[in-house]
C-alpha cells in the first residue's frame, strides 16, 4: 500500500471512463496524481476529476497531446510511475484511420515510453485491450483466447477493423520498446469495460449496453465479449503496479463469452425493456471461459460478477439520463 505522498504516479487520459476510476482508486490510496486531459479548459474534462476525493491536494492536471512529445514531458516529470491509458477508442466508422486512430495510439504510446525512459519512470503500466488478442481467426477454436494469443493485423486490414489493429501495433511497439530500451512495463487488456460512469460522458462499450436496451440488434461480428467491471479494470492497473512479481500482459475480464450470452442475461435481469434475442452464435469459434483473467486472479482481484455489472451499467445509465 502506498504511503501517503510517498509515491507520485501519472495516468495519461485521466478524465476517460477508465482512466477516471483509475485516478480515484489511486487517490483513495493515498497517490499523488498527475492527470493529463486533451484540454483544461473544457469542464467536460476536468470537472469531475476536481471533485474526487484527495483531488484537492493530490490531483494535479496538465494538457498534453499524444503527438506532442514536450507536452508530455511535464506531466512525467517527478513520477514514479506511469499508467498510459489515453489512446483513442472508437466503435463508429473511422473515415482516416491513420490520422484518428493508428498515430495517435501508437506514435503517442512511443512519446510516453520515451519520457518514461528520459525522467527515469520506475515502471509502466500500458492499458492496452483484448481488441489486441482477437479477432484471431486462426487460433485453435477449442482453445479459450488467453495471453498468448495475438489479433491477427491482415485480417484486420482486410476487414478495416482499424480500433484492434491500433491497440495490437500500439501494444507491440510497447513490448518491442521495453525491450531495446530496457523499461519495465506490464500490460493490462480490458475486455468489453462496464459500470458506473464518472465523467459526464458516455464511452463505446456503454454506448453499446444502451444501444442493446433501445432494441438495436448489432450483431458485433468478430468482437470479443469479455465483460468487465470498470473498477475492476482500474483494480487490476494498480495491482500490476504494485507488483513486482507482475509480468507480460494481463487479461482483464471477468469471463468468456458471447455477445447472445451477455444480451439473454441483461433480458432476464431487465424484462421491461425490449432487449433483442439474438439466436445466432455471433462469434463462432469462440470458446467461453470464466477463467480469462486467471492471471489477474492470481494476484488477488476478485472478478465482479456480469449480473453486477449490468445492474451498475443500466443504473448509472438510467441515473445519468441515457435511459428512460
């Protein structure tokens, strides 16, 4: 556990659903944290995050963009640690994937690494997601997706799945640069993240909850359904950063399983509303598992269950005005 003021870490993309949570879990232990945000005029951004608990005296903000190495610097600058979280994030048709995903993730990944490494960061954690584990085509199909297993970048390209191709080559260049440069980072990859929502906007994957509920049938082909609970994500940061025993990448999801499994349980859980059945299995070949953050288990964290993690989703949708 850390000591009060002892230890200063920075989390780029602070004001985000991950990142937010991330921040207020650090806070609750006693961090100093430098947040950065896209823009520190935009209330949007910051507000939320000043209203935090220990935010008054050991929240400190700064305004960086990814492609700008300098305006980095500064929020590294005197931290012990670094959770790299921004990254942009996208289920809407990308019209210039190179400009509004691919540089971004992994140009801005490299910046960070790179101040990391120049201001003597003891360690890295890079949120990275299982969009970079699947859509994995030829993986065995009695074989549940673990960390060994890498989303296949020709398929993507075919496909013009540019979000996974953008985590998998951002978390690539991450590993390729720990290993030249001799930084020590650890990885975690969030599955389909869900839960109560601290900043005043709503993300993709709760976007998609909502959609679900409002009758939308999107089948999400070649997606990975690995629901999780936001703070548990934010959790499973911290753990890897504070142990050392902690290596490679980290699965973070609290099972398996199929988009239909995840739509029949939020029907069953919310009969009110007119939630699509969706009969067909929308990822063949995917093996369910409630074994797919083993890892992060083996360190202690304790997966909130779906049914949870739907009531927490719906409730703070319902709570922030997104459902009636």
């Amino acid at each position: 556990m850390a000591q009060s003021n002892t230890k200063i870490v920075c989390v780029t993309g602070g004001s985000g659903f991950i990142g937010s949570w991330l921040v207020r879990l650090l806070l609750d232990r006693g961090y100093t944290v430098n947040a950065t945000v896209k823009d520190l005029k935009d209330e949007k951004e910051t507000k939320h995050l000043e209203a935090l608990e220990g935010a008054e005296s050991r929240l400190r903000l700064f305004q960086i963009d990814l492609l700008d190495y300098d305006s980095i610097v500064s929020a590294v600058a005197g931290v012990t640690g670094v959770f790299h979280v921004a990254s942009p994030c996208t289920v809407d048709k990308v019209h210039d994937p190179e400009n509004e995903l691919l540089a971004p993730a992994i140009k801005g990944t490299i910046n960070v690494l790179t101040a990391a490494k120049e201001l003597g960061v003891k360690r890295v954690v890079v949120t990275s997601s299982v969009s970079a584990i699947v859509p994995s085509p030829s993986w065995p199909s009695d074989v549940p997706k673990s960390e060994d297993c890498w989303t296949d970048e020709e398929f993507c390209k075919q496909k013009e799945l540019w979000y996974p191709l953008s985590k998998t080559l951002a978390e690539k260049a991450a590993w390729d640069f720990s290993k030249e440069k001799g930084l020590d980072i650890v990885v975690v990859n969030p599955g389909t993240v869900m839960g109560p929502i601290l900043p005043p906007t709503i993300n993709a994957s709760m976007q998609m909850i909502r959609l679900l509920i409002q009758g939308c049938t999107d089948e999400y082909e070649n997606f990975f359904m690995g629901p999780v609970h936001v703070k548990d994500v934010a959790l499973a940061h911290i753990l890897v950063y504070e142990n050392t025993s902690a290596t490679g990448r980290h699965m973070c999801v609290e099972s398996i399983c199929h988009y239909g499994d995840f739509a029949a349980k939020v029907a069953e859980l919310y009969p009110k509303y007119n939630i699509p059945r969706l009969p067909k299995d929308t990822q063949p070949g995917l093996m369910r598992s409630n074994k797919g953050g083993k890892k992060l288990m083996d360190l202690g964290l304790q997966f909130i269950p779906m049914e949870q993690i739907i009531r927490d989703s719906v409730e703070t949708l319902k709570a922030k005005g997104y459902l009636s």
